[in-house]
C-alpha cells in the first residue's frame, strides 16, 4: 500500500487508523512518532482530514 498512494496520504492512513484505535487521547509527539512525521506535518495532515471529513458529512 505504502508504494501505492502518495506518502502524505499515506500518512493520513496510517494516522486515521492509530485514531481509531486508540480508546483514550493521545499527545500529538506520540502520533507524530508513530505516523513517522513531524508536528508540522502532522498538523497539517489533520487539517486535511477535518476538511474533508467536514466534506463527506454535508453531502
């Protein structure tokens, strides 16, 4: 999969799947550790996902 998509969007897989997994919050340095990315990017790939999540649940 990882060769498949583009890397950014790969990360927001990965990074959709630690949220949806994980029953209590967790700090942004963990997620960032564990999507392999920094805050700035994680940040913004959370960014990503809220706009389109926003997208889907209006349609």
């Amino acid at each position: 999969m990882k060769n498949i998509i583009p890397a950014s969007e790969y990360c927001q897989l990965k990074l959709l799947n630690l949220l949806f997994f994980e029953e209590s919050p967790i700090p942004k340095k963990e997620a960032a550790n564990f999507v392999e990315c920094s805050i700035n990017t994680l940040n913004a790939d959370i960014e990503t996902l809220n706009t389109t999540i926003r997208m889907i649940s209006l349609t």
